[in-house]
C-alpha cells in the first residue's frame, strides 16, 4: 500500500479547447440550476415534512445556531457556552422543551450543546450583535464562498493553469454536489475549516509557511477532520527543519494564542470542552464508513491501519519539495484518509473531498478507462436522478426514502478516490518546478 500515492504520476497538459469552455460552463449552470430547484422543490418539503412527523424539532435551526448562542452568550454575557443554562436555552430553541435525563435514556436526542474549541467564538464574533434570522439567512451564502475557494486553492495546489471560465464552472459543479448543499443547508462548519486546510496547503506550496501554520492552527475548530492533514504538516517540517521551522512556528505560536485567549475569556475551558465532547459521543453517536460496513471491532482495525499507513507515508515523503507534485498528492491521502479512519460519516465532512476529486480530474489521462466511467457515474447520478425526480414530482410522504435517492452514492465517494488514485498509471517523477526540498 506504500505505493498508493507515492508512486509518481506525469503531470499531463490538460488543456481544454476554447469552443469547450462555454459548453462547459452552460452544463454546469444546468447542473447547479437543477441540484437547487431539488433541494428547495424535493427535499426541503420532504425534510420539513418528516421533522414534523417525528414530532421532535420545533424549528430548524441549521448547526450554526448552538455556535451562534455560544459566542453570543460568553462574549456579551460572561456566559460559560459549556454550561446548562445555555445548553437549555439551545434546546427550547430547537425542541420547544428542555432534553431531561430521562428522556435522552429512553432514545438518542440531540442534545444541541456547544461542543466547538472555545476560540470559535473568534470566528462567531461578527455575528453576535446581530439577529439569528440574518445570520442564517447569509450563512449559505458565506460557507458556500468557502467551498468555492476550496476549489480554487485546489485548481493553485495542482498548479492547473485554468481560464477563469472553467475555474467557474467547477466551482458550481462542487456547489452543487449533494455532500456541499448538505452542508450549505445544515450551516455547517466543516466547510470552512476544509477551506482552511486546504489553503494552508496552497501556502506551504507557494513557500509562505508562517502565514501557512497560521491558518492551519484556525482549523483546528474542528479538531477530528484538521488532526490528521496536521500530522502530514508536522512530519514534512520535521523532514528539512532549517528551511521549514517557520510553518510549526506559525502554527505553534498561534493555536498559543488562541488557546490562552479562550482561558481569558472562560478559565478551564479545556476541561468543559473535553467533558462536552465525552457526552456528544454518547447523545449523538456518529460512525465511520469501515466501522459501518464491517462492524465496530473490524471497523476501528481498519481505521487504526489507515492512520498507521498515512504516518508511514507522510515519513517516507518528508522531504518532498513543496513545490512538487508528490507533496499534494500525499496531502489529498491524509485528506482522504480522515474521511475514512475517523467518524466522519455524515456527508458534509466529504468537504475534505475537493482536492482529491479533482486531483483526480487533473490527471484524467493516467485513470484507466473503466474507472473513468465510474467516476462520472459517481458524480452525475445525483444531477439524473434530481432531474427525475423534478420531472416525476412524487407525493410528499416522510416515510419515503425516494427524495434521498440523488445522495445514495454519496457513501461510495471515500473508497472510490482511493482506488482511482492507486490505479493511477505509474511513471516518473515529475515536479511542478525545478527546486530542492524546500
């Protein structure tokens, strides 16, 4: 498995003919027009429809708002965001009625508590003088920017030399992938801090490592997807420290801050955070895909070999340029390899996603020809099947399943990526620019 993505690849002239970007740009215009129409036209009624039934929700209120109230509460009130009194007044919100003991013992309920790093409130400050209607009124908008500058740090990683043109029409092909209107829909996010993780590898690839660790440490908001890509950061500086010591100095001198700023403002944050971490386990208990197809002992094998497999690569590849293909070509493993190994199931954490889908698309020429097609089933099915069901308009009813057929492929993605990267065809060694570890 060493060979996965340190085998090295050709990086082919991908060059599209002029009088193929417009068409490009149309179709992706009739992908996004569609995936929307969907969402507000199928699936929000459904969704509405089967909260409703539950008889649980009293109102939506997206994954922002515990968040919202949090940053809110302690920055204007002096309110721990960790303690019950707010973590009630999150749940009248959201339920109507405060979760008892008793009633989280007889089923799992969300308990809708604020289980962020306290410095997320940093992020949330814009926010707090302002009413929850606006602000989740805007939040798709602004998490669906983040998405779209995922894509163009990517297009940067990959050094893909793209008319303006086509960056747009991939930037509307991801927007309108069931994985990023899931978390444009929940508020969720995890789409920034794929953001965040992905531009912080565009800087280290463009050699501005201080400003690089800086925005690296600010993804660590949401620690379970920023740990292990932090991993691969760490093992590459530790590979050429003299040219390299600045990234973990930016990174280190930051999360410093962050950290000593949030125990100014809530002394022992850390304990309430990990204490409310210990409960979210239990009162919303999440999963990973080798855990899910193979059970929880044999799941958690895997995972535990995965991670292993990436710290063996990552050690392998500590001196790569970083300016060389094969530097981004292990950071997409690290990405892909979180969404696997972790509990990262729910589809919005396939955010992490966008590098190595079209990493992929990048080197089109090296995927054999079946896997290609596999690949474009993969990423069309939701766009047919939304349009089907656009057409067909089926009758509301929330014990169906059909509104959700558009994302049934949706769980394929993870071990897809993987298998079409290591059936990349092998060839030398070509790097970006010419340049010694660096």
């Amino acid at each position: 498995m060493i060979h996965f993505l340190s085998a090295s690849v050709p990086i082919p002239v991908t060059s599209l003919k002029k009088e193929k970007i417009p068409l490009l740009l149309l179709l992706s215009l009739c992908v996004s027009a569609t995936a929307w129409l969907y969402v507000h036209q199928i699936l929000g009624p459904w969704a509405d429809a089967k909260d409703l039934q539950k008889g649980g929700l009293k109102e939506q209120m997206g994954d922002l708002y515990p968040r919202w109230v949090g940053a809110r509460e302690l920055l204007l009130k002096g309110r721990n965001p960790y303690g019950p009194e707010v973590s009630q007044e999150i749940q009248m919100a959201y339920y109507g009625h405060i979760v008892t003991a008793e009633e989280a013992a007889r089923r799992v309920v969300d308990e809708q508590r604020f289980v962020y790093p306290i410095y997320v409130v940093f992020l949330m400050a814009p926010t707090v003088y302002t009413d929850f209607a606006k602000v989740q009124f805007w939040a798709p908008f602004v998490l669906g920017a983040f998405a779209g500058l995922s894509v163009v740090f990517s297009v940067g990683l990959l050094d893909w030399p793209l008319p303006w043109t086509a960056t747009t029409a991939l930037i509307l092909f991801v927007l309108s992938s069931a994985q990023i209107v899931q978390g444009m829909r929940h508020q969720q996010l995890a789409l920034v801090v794929a953001c965040l993780l992905t531009a912080g590898a565009w800087l280290v690839h463009r050699g501005h490592l201080v400003t690089a660790g800086v925005v690296l440490a600010f993804a660590t908001i949401k620690p379970q997807m920023a740990l292990l890509p932090l991993l691969w950061f760490i093992l590459w500086a530790s590979g050429n420290w003299r040219s390299r010591w600045r990234l973990l100095l930016g990174f280190g001198v930051t999360i410093t801050l962050l950290i000593g700023a949030g125990e100014l403002l809530l002394p022992g944050w850390l304990g309430d955070f990990f204490a409310g971490m210990a409960a979210y386990r239990k009162y919303f208990p999440t999963t990973s895909l080798p855990r899910l197809l193979l059970g929880d002992t044999l799941g958690i094998a895997v995972s535990f070999v995965i991670v292993i497999w990436l710290l063996i690569l990552g050690w392998n590849n500590q001196e790569t340029s970083r300016d060389s293909r094969q530097f981004v070509s292990v950071f997409a493993a690290f990405l892909m390899g979180t969404v696997l190994a972790f509990p990262l199931f729910t589809p919005f954490n396939q955010a992490l996603l966008i590098l190595p889908a079209l990493l992929v698309v990048r080197e089109w020429a090296t995927i054999p020809r079946p896997s290609r097609l596999i690949f474009i089933v993969l990423v069309f099915w939701p766009w047919i099947t939304s349009m089907a069901l656009l057409l067909v308009r089926p009758p509301l009813n929330p014990a169906s399943q059909l509104p959700l057929l558009p994302a049934l492929a949706v769980s394929a993605v993870p071990l897809l990526l993987p298998v079409l990267l290591f059936l990349r065809k092998r060839t030398i060694d070509v790097q970006v620019r010419d340049g010694s570890p660096s």
